[in-house]
C-alpha cells in the first residue's frame, strides 16, 4: 500500500520567530510578513510530526501545499524539509505572495522544481511585496484566466501570464480560496477510492 504525505497551509494572522538559516546563508531578504512567521510551520509542530510520519512512512511522497500566505509557508517550509530529509516530491500554492530575492529564486527553482504557483487571473497577492522592492518568484506560474477554465504556463516572472494584468486591474477578491479551491458536498460528485 502506498502513502502519501500532504502539508496544508492556509493563510494566518498569529506571527512568531522564524529562524531562516537558508535566509543567512544565501543573504536572502524575505518581506516583514515573512520574518514573523507562525511557530506551526518552523518550530516543532510540523516538523516533529514529519520526522515521525518519515520514520514510519519512509517511502512515502511529501506533497506541500498552501493558499496565500500559507503558500508563502509552504514554500519555507519545502525548503525546509527538502534540506533535512532530501525529500519533498512535490509543491503547489495558490495566490501566494512573493517570498525571498533573486538569490532565493534561483536557490529554490534548483532545489525545488516541482513546484506549481497557480494564480487566478488578477489576484493581487502573487503582485505583493514588488519586483522593484528586490522580490522575484521562482518555479512555474499556473495563470488561470478568467473563470478559472483556461490557463497558461510562464517560468518564473514572466511578463507573459499574471504580469500582464495591469495594477489597476489587480483584486483581492480574486485572492478567495473559493476561487481556487471547490469542493462539491454534491453527493452525487463524491467518488470513493476501493
């Protein structure tokens, strides 16, 4: 039997000490937000449960996932996991944020590149903090046009997906997991697996 471990992350308000080693290393500057993170995803929390899943668990998958701010978690945390246990299989955000500089995005595109940015059309959090702040995303852009029916794949900071939605334009209810994320309680959509 196969298993499979996901880490969810969802956008929070309660901010605590994170100790970015990567951060020092490679002088990567993370926006204020970032700094401050929440002890859930650094401190012993997740990491803990991790180590004793992987004990457990050690052929399984670890697939992290976030929305918002927690996208911004979820790729630290990658980060984080992939330096202590080589293994993080595979990454997807929804609206997240930019997270570190160039020397971070390049670090992070050749550590983890399996990593999938979905962005519905004019969210303005994957805008956030700006490029001309020293800010850059790293990993493939999912760009969702309208409706979120049809998308297009761009490398990094493409000026060809979601840059190409102009400021005026941008939306923080575009940001709404409900845009991202539907999960029908249709009984007749619910499938189980045998």
């Amino acid at each position: 039997m196969a298993y499979m471990s996901a880490i969810a992350y969802e956008s929070v308000l309660n901010v605590q000490a994170w100790n970015c080693k990567l951060c020092q290393e490679y002088k990567i500057n993370l926006p204020k937000p970032f700094v401050n993170l929440t002890s859930g995803v650094r401190g012993f929390t997740v990491l803990s449960q991790i180590e004793s899943l992987h004990r457990i668990y050690r052929n399984a998958g670890i697939y992290i996932t976030g929305h918002g701010l927690g996208g911004a978690f979820a790729i630290l945390a990658a980060t984080d996991i992939k330096s202590l246990y080589q293994s993080a299989d595979a990454v997807y955000t929804f609206g997240q944020p930019r997270v570190g500089n160039e020397q971070f995005a390049s670090y992070y595109a050749k550590t983890l590149p399996e990593t999938y940015r979905v962005i519905n059309f004019a969210d303005i959090v994957p805008h956030l903090p700006a490029t001309s702040a020293g800010y850059l995303h790293s990993s493939f852009e999912e760009w969702y046009q309208t409706g979120m029916k049809t998308y297009k794949t761009c490398e990094g900071e493409s000026p060809n997906c979601s840059n190409t939605v102009l400021p005026q334009s941008w939306s923080i209810s575009d940001n709404n997991i409900n845009n991202y994320i539907t999960i029908s309680t249709d009984p007749s959509q619910l499938t189980q697996d045998d």
